[in-house]
C-alpha cells in the first residue's frame, strides 16, 4: 500500500518536471452536516473550536507520506482543497456539535456568537502526525487541550496525547484521505465524550 503511494509520488514528480498538464486531484474532509438551527439551539455551554495547528510540512495543502521514520515527503499532484487547518476546523466543529447535543460549538471566528451567561470551553489541537504511516495506514496523532473561560483567565481543565491509526481500506490517496477522515472524527468523539464529562462537573 505504502509502495504504490510512493511510485504514485514519484512518478508524478517525474512527470511534472517533463509536462505542464499533470492534473491535479484535491481532496477534503467530511464531518457530516451540521444539525438544524445550531446557533439558535438549547445549550447549556459554550464551546469555542480553535484552528488545529499542525507542524511543519504538515500544514503544506501537499498530502503527506511517510517514507521512513525520518523522512516524509508531500505529494505534488494530490493536495487537500484547502490548507489542513481548515478542513481540520470545520470537520471538527461539525462533528463536534453533532456529538454535543446541547453545547453550542462554535468556532473560533465566530466567538462572538457565544451566549455570554453560559459557562465557555475552548477546545485546542496541536498535530504532529497527519499523513501516511510507511505500513500504510493513515494516522493523526497529536495533544488536545481544553480550556474553561472565565473573563479574561484560561484555565487548563484537560490536556491529554492521542494516537489514531486507521489501516488503508485499498491503495492510493483516496484510501489515505478515507482512513485520514475517520482518524479524525474517532479523534473528536473521543474528545466529545471528555468535554461532557468536564461540563457535567461544571
């Protein structure tokens, strides 16, 4: 699996340097589709979603590959439609919601919509794992912090290391981006089930 994604990637870095008219496959993640009336939903807490921040060439639109512990190289023809944080921020926030049935999730460019009189969260995710595993499997991997908001002061209520693999279902960037996908949202679940407890203690 890991073998074709790389022939894949040097081929069409070989390809690219002898003709103009590669073409070039985009690709984005899917979190679901938001609940009807989200921000005007019952809501007992406020959670504010930050972008995801991702190292590195793990921020580049270029889809990453892991050749060997130490080495990872992005793809020249097969790139995320937008940059990662992105898709990162709005499969998160959605699925985020969906799970939370009564937390208003908001991101973070939308803070201002938050209900003032309720108690805030802010949920933050550093990424240092977003590609192709050389055994072929997708992973992210990475820390989750969540604050609780109380005027200006951010106190750290949980901060904790995760891991997500998920085995490629076939060969290819569309495998990687479905087992990349599904890392993801089995990330935010795990971080929905956490922020309910956290909320639950108020």
């Amino acid at each position: 699996m890991l073998r074709l994604l790389l022939v894949s990637l040097f081929s069409l870095t070989t390809i690219a340097c002898s003709s103009n008219v590669t073409p070039i496959s985009y690709y984005q993640l899917d979190g679901g589709d938001f609940a009807a009336n989200k921000l005007g939903k019952e809501a007992r807490a406020n959670l504010i979603v930050s972008n995801p921040k991702l190292i590195g060439h793990l921020a580049n639109r270029g889809i990453a590959v892991e050749v060997t512990p130490l080495q990872i190289q992005s793809a020249n023809s097969h790139l995320w439609s937008s940059v990662p944080s992105e898709l990162l921020l709005q499969a998160s926030v959605v699925s985020l919601d969906n799970s939370l049935q009564d937390i208003r999730v908001i991101p973070l460019q939308l803070e201002s919509a938050i209900n003032a009189d309720l108690p805030t969260y802010r949920v933050d995710y550093y990424l240092n794992k977003f590609q192709a595993t050389e055994t072929g499997e997708g992973i992210i991997a990475g820390v989750v912090t969540v604050f609780k908001l109380e005027h200006t002061i951010a106190n750290i209520v949980y901060s904790q290391g995760f891991t997500q693999q998920i085995e490629l279902e076939a060969d290819g960037y569309p495998a990687l981006v479905q087992a990349l996908n599904t890392a993801w949202l089995k990330t935010n679940q795990a971080v929905a089930n956490e922020i309910k407890v956290l909320i639950d203690k108020g």
